[in-house]
C-alpha cells in the first residue's frame, strides 16, 4: 500500500503524535515531553484508538523513566507508579491501554535488581516492541479480514479502526486494505460517527489517502443504505471485548449490529489479541465512558442544542455477541460458541 499513516513516533526529544482532532483539515504534530502530557493527549484524543492509546501509554511510562533522572531505584519505581497511575486514569473502556500498562510494569518487576538506567534503557525496548507488534498484528489482522472480503463488495465501517487507531495499518480497516492490496475492487460506506466525526474527518481521510472509493453517510443513513442492498458486509473496530464475545465499541456500533441483523448483512469485529478482557464474563462489566455533555450541545463549537438541555454523552455500547458473526483476530477469524473458542485462542 503506498500511504501508511504514522500516528504515534518515538523521537530522541519526546512522543511525537499526529493531533487527531485537527484532521481532516490540518496534518501537524505535537510532541509530548512527560508522562503527564501523554495522559492529557490520550483524555483529549490526540491520540485515540485502543491499539493507538496502549503504544502511547507504553512511551508515556517511558518518559517519566527518563524523567526520573539519577535518583535511588526505590524513588524511580514510586514515579513510573505515579506516571503509570495517572496515564491509566485517562480513559477507561479500551482495554489496551491498561494491557500495555501492566506490560509495562511486568518488565520492571523481572528485572527488578536493575539500576535506574538499565530500567530506563528496558522500558524503552518494551515500548518499541509493543508498537512492532502492533504493526505485524495488524497485516495479520488484515489477512485474514481480507479473505471475507469479495472483488466488487461495499463494506460499511463506524468509527475510526484504521491506521490512525493503531500504529498505522489498522484492524477493521487493515481488512480493506489487504483486499484492495490484493487486487480486488471495495469501496466502502463510512459512519460519519457523532460526536466527533472519527469516521468523517479520519475514516474517510485515510481511505482517501489510500485511493479507496469512499461514501460517508450520517449515521442515521446506514439503516435506509443496507435496505437499498448497497452493503456486503459490516465490519468495525472493538475496544473492549469480555470472553463472551460481547463487544465495546465507538457508541452507535450497537444500533449498526441490530440494523445489520434485520438485513441479513455479516457483522465483523476486527481485533487484537490485547483487546480481549478475558477476566469479564460479559459486556455488562465493560466500563464505559461518559464524555462532555458538549460534545452533543455543540458542533464545530457552535451551540446546537438549547442551553439548560440534558445530556446522555456515552462515549461506547456494547454489542452482545448474538450479534456478532465473527471476530477477526491476528490468529484467524473467531465464531460462536465464542466463549469456547475464544478461550482455545488464549491457550
Ligand atoms: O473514542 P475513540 O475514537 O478512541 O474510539 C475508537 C473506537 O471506538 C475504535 O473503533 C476502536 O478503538 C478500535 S481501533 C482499532
């Protein structure tokens, strides 16, 4: 594929990250320096995407290593806790950012007789290799998406599960993109994804980039596209999935599982193996986020709704599993009974 999207880079000053919120009108970067600047891009979506937020949060520890200058390892092991606690408190649903967290620390305590600069120079080949395996799980991801996909298909896609939510290939997206590779002609319908438009200003940016036919509906078009038999197949990204398959994902994903359903359309979930909670027996358990109540009063900054309004601002839904055809992983696609299968996939 010519255009790959960089998301998140390591660069001897800081954490550099394309600034999300500015696409699709502007393309510029902002460079964090410390632990606390990583968690304030995360909870302002800089950088957004579960796979894309546990790489940032893994770099973010790294920073508050480096921050942590010559003092005594027992000082050093209190300011990566510090650092550690308060990047994980930046959003709660997608499980990836607290995986790549607790990968973290896993690394510190089997070194745990290291020095401060040993730990330091640890802590940063853990985050390089989190964000190399990222890239690998996401061709693989990609593959085995692909192979659902036919010449000619149309797939329809909610939110942002592309290049931008991971280290720059994507999950949902990585399907559309090894078909495309492979030859085959799809175009794709993109959710516009309200409140903040992750489909219509980053989706369709990045399907562009890549030369791939793209439509962009509101989402409340998606039932009236799939009635006029314009969709193949649905498939989105996840950000957290319990071992009964049950899904969290960008709020709207829900309604498109229920739509899909009536119309006898296939619904996939592409996900890493780090997007699994296999410690929540359903989605029921899967914290979700609340977010400002002005993200639905208000659209680009003007007042849409009247002030005093009440506001219902869930940032996710959760799919439930009945809904689900399967779930692309970087091992292959997983089917129902998810919980056995899942579990097979986990060892
Ligand atoms: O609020 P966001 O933009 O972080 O939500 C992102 C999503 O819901 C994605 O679909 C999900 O993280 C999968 S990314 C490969």
């Amino acid at each position: 594929m010519a255009f790959e999207v960089r998301p998140i880079e390591w660069r001897e000053d800081g954490l550099v990250l394309l600034d999300q919120r500015l696409l699709p009108n502007e393309v510029k970067h902002v460079v964090c320096r410390s632990a606390e600047e990583v968690a304030d891009a995360i909870r302002e979506m800089v950088v957004r995407g579960a796979p894309a937020i546990g790489i940032a949060a893994a770099y973010g520890v790294v920073l508050a290593a480096m921050a942590s200058g010559d003092k005594s390892r027992k000082e050093f092991i209190r300011d990566i806790s510090r650092a550690t606690e308060q990047i994980a408190s930046a959003r709660p649903t997608a499980v990836n950012l607290f995986w790549a967290l607790e990968r973290m620390k896993d690394v510190l305590t089997r070194n745990e007789t290291e020095n401060a600069p040993v730990l330091r120079e640890v802590l940063l080949r853990e985050a390089h290799a989190i964000l190399e395996e990222d890239r690998q799980t996401c061709r693989r991801i990609g593959l085995h998406g692909a192979e659902l996909i036919r010449d000619g298909d149309a797939v329809l896609t909610h939110c942002n599960a592309g290049g931008l939510a991971t280290s720059g290939y994507g999950t949902a997206l990585a399907a559309v993109f090894a078909a495309t590779e492979q030859g085959k002609r799809v175009q794709v319908y993109v959710d516009e994804t309200r409140p903040l438009l992750q489909g219509s200003r980053l989706t369709a940016w990045e399907l562009l980039q890549a030369g791939i036919e793209t439509t962009v509906l509101c989402d409340n078009m998606a039932g009236v596209v799939m009635k006029e038999g314009k969709v193949n197949i649905v498939i989105t990204g996840a950000d957290r999935i319990a071992r009964n398959g049950d899904t969290a994902n960008k709020v709207g994903t829900y309604s498109l599982a229920l739509l899909a359903r009536a119309h006898g359309i296939p619904f996939y979930v592409a996900a890493p193996k780090s997007t699994f909670d296999m410690s929540l027996e359903s989605g029921e358990r899967i914290p979700i986020e609340q977010r400002s109540p002005r993200e639905v009063t208000h659209f680009g900054g003007v007042r849409t709704a009247p002030e005093g309004v009440k506001v219902y601002c869930p940032a996710f839904d959760v799919t439930p599993s009945c809904l689900i055809t399967g779930i692309i992983t970087e091992k292959g696609i997983v089917r129902a009974p998810f919980e056995d299968n899942l579990r097979r996939l986990f060892g």
